[in-house]
C-alpha cells in the first residue's frame, strides 16, 4: 500500500440501512446508486443492497455492470437516455427509462425494440430541471400510451425542497391536479420525503443519500436517531508532526499561525483524494479516536491537524476523516457543503475495501 489512507465501506450498514428504511415505509423501493454508489464503489458493494425491488441510477455502464453481474430485477435511468442510439442497450438489458423530453417520446416512437420498454413520466413539480409542465403531463401520457415500444408507465416527480416540513405541499397539489384521472404507479419521495413526508410514498421511493448514513438535510442531528450508520468511514495516519512556536504558520498561504508552542499532525490526505479544499480551521477529525480540528490550508495530497487535545498521538496514529465515528455530515457543514458532496467526490485514487 503506497499510502495510508484508504475508504472502508461497511457492507453491513448498508444492508442495515435498507432494512431500516424498509421498516418506514410499504412503498416499493429504488436503491439509488448513482454515482458510483455515491462514491461507495458500486461494483464491490452492490450486492449490500440485494434485498432491493430495484437499482436506480444515471449511467448506462453503472445499469449494464449490475445487468452483467446477474441482478434481474428492475433497473431504472433517473434521467433516462441522453441519446437515441443508446435505446437498442436499453432494450437489450430490459432498462426502465425516465422519459422527460418530446424528442425522447419521438425517439421511442422511431426506435425498433425487441420488446416494450417500461417507462417513468418525469413532470416538473417545481425544480424546474427536468420534467414536462404538470398542463402537459396528461396528453404527454396518451401520446406514450400509444406507443407499441411503451409497457407500464409510472408517473414520477422529484421534489426540490422535500428537507423542510412544509417543503412538499405545493408540489404535491401540483402533481395531484397533473396525474388527475391518469392511472399507473406513482413515484415521488426521495431519502428526506421518504423519511419525513409518508404521505409521498406511493407505489416507489427512491432512497439515495440515506442508504449510506448521510443525511438528506445536511444535519447529522437530523437522522442521528433513526438507526442509520454512516456507511464509509476515510481513515489515514499521521506521517509527520511538527512543534510550533508562536507565531509559526501552517501550510500554503500561511492561513493559520500558532499563538503558543503547538504540536501539530500531518496527515496523509488532502484535496486529490476528494477532501474538500476549502475546509476551515477546525473542521473535525479525529485522531486516536479524540476530536479534534484541521489548521491551515487543506494541501493536495495532506493536512494539518491541532495535537493539542491528543498529546499521546504519534506517527502512525490512525485519523479519521469522516465515518462511523465522526459523520461525514460535520465535516461537510464546516466546509459549507453537504455530505452528499464529499462522499461523491471520493478520488478514485483512494483505496477501497469492503468490510
Ligand atoms: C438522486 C435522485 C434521487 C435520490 O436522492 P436522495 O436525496 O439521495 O435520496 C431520487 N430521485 C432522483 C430523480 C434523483 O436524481
């Protein structure tokens, strides 16, 4: 091993996790692994997730990877195809498309497919990213319905603001008046609406961010009781430690310097292996199991951290970046992101392993 620093991903709390979730709603449920599993590796960890009704994601290779792995259940596109000549590897793997566009309709309607293809009608709620306007959605789903390349339609919507208590009202007025005497399943909630808005559930959640222990709302607090656990854990080691007088700075720019002697820790682990830049002084992590806080500039490829409350720490003493122990929830809120973002950006140079 080159360097110290390595990602572990816990297979057991993403089981857990989905088994928590199952127990908070009757829905079916899509296991979003988009992203390569939000950063958790998807080919080594799929298998945690194998008590799902389906996998949803955004690119093809994540879909056709599980299709070749031997998953037979559904396989959904969040965004579906971005271009027609993908549609023959949608068919030849059975992959269930969001259709959000009129040149998608038409080129579901020009392609020559070897069976229907299940499709998710995206209405735009709100976002206003992806989605037909909710006055269109009625004649956009007559027109699918005729289509011999269309099997089941599922009515979909994502919500925009489903981290506040009253974040989902208007949407959901809006979708009730749009999906008005359309039949089909109906998909909406994802990780917050399924844990705060049961009214959301419908026929399908899709639950991401929370299957791997990290909260929809940027707060740890807000899930910490629900029995879900922080599903990677970044772990690395001091390689050097440096005593500092007053006045002696840290690090590029010389951001930080010390009021009175400090020891500080170098630690294996900086902005390339996808820990955030522009992280202040004293953004947690912990050393030999203390908290404590990052000083100075985070480096490409190391960081400082204050010794000060774990004397007894040496060279080799292990750090954690985030995970079991310290969510990465607190680290990314000290950074002003979400912990979405730094899982996602875990740099493929990083080590992983399963455990
Ligand atoms: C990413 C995504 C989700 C999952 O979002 P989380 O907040 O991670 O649960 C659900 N639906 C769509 C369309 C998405 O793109």
């Amino acid at each position: 091993m080159a360097r110290p620093i390595i990602a572990e991903i816990h297979l057991d709390a993403l089981r857990s996790n989905l088994e928590t979730l199952r127990g908070r709603t009757a829905a079916k449920m899509w296991a979003v692994v988009k992203a390569n599993a939000y950063g958790h590796r998807l080919a080594e960890m799929a298998a945690a997730f194998s008590k799902t009704d389906g996998y949803a994601m955004l690119d093809l290779e994540e879909a056709i990877l599980l299709r070749e792995n031997g998953w037979q259940g559904p396989l959904l596109l969040l965004e579906g195809f971005f271009y027609a000549d993908e549609l023959p590897l949608l068919d030849k793997y059975r992959l269930t498309t969001c259709v959000h566009s009129d040149w998608q309709i038409e080129a579901l309607a020009q392609a020559k497919l070897n069976a229907p293809l299940n499709i998710y009608l995206k209405a735009n709620s709100g976002m206003n990213r992806l989605g037909f306007a909710p006055e269109r959605v009625n004649a956009v789903w007559h027109r699918l319905r005729e289509l011999v390349n269309v099997a089941e339609i599922t009515l979909m919507s994502h919500f925009a603001r489903a981290e506040n208590p009253d974040g989902v009202t208007q949407a959901v007025q809006t979708m009730e008046r749009a999906w008005e005497g359309l039949s089909g399943p109906r998909s909406m909630a994802n990780s917050a609406a399924t844990l705060w808005h049961p009214q959301t559930h419908h026929d399908w959640v899709r639950t991401g961010v929370v299957l791997y222990g990290v909260s929809p709302s940027g707060r740890w607090q807000d899930i910490a009781d629900s029995g879900l656990r922080p599903a990677m854990t970044l772990r690395s080691e001091l390689i050097a430690i440096q005593h500092l007088k007053a006045g002696d700075s840290v690090g590029y720019g010389g951001r930080y310097s010390a009021s009175g002697p400090q020891r500080i820790g170098i630690v294996a682990c900086g902005y390339a292996d996808g820990y955030p830049r522009v992280a202040p002084d004293g953004t947690p992590v912990l050393v030999n199991g203390v908290r404590t806080g990052t000083v100075g500039m985070i480096s490409m490829d190391m960081m400082a951290v204050d010794l000060t409350p774990c004397p007894q720490a040496q060279i080799g003493a292990p750090v954690e970046l985030w995970g079991q122990n310290l969510p990465v929830d607190d680290v990314a809120s000290a950074a002003g992101t979400v912990g979405y973002e730094l899982v996602c950006a875990l740099a493929p140079r990083v080590t992983s392993v399963t455990v």
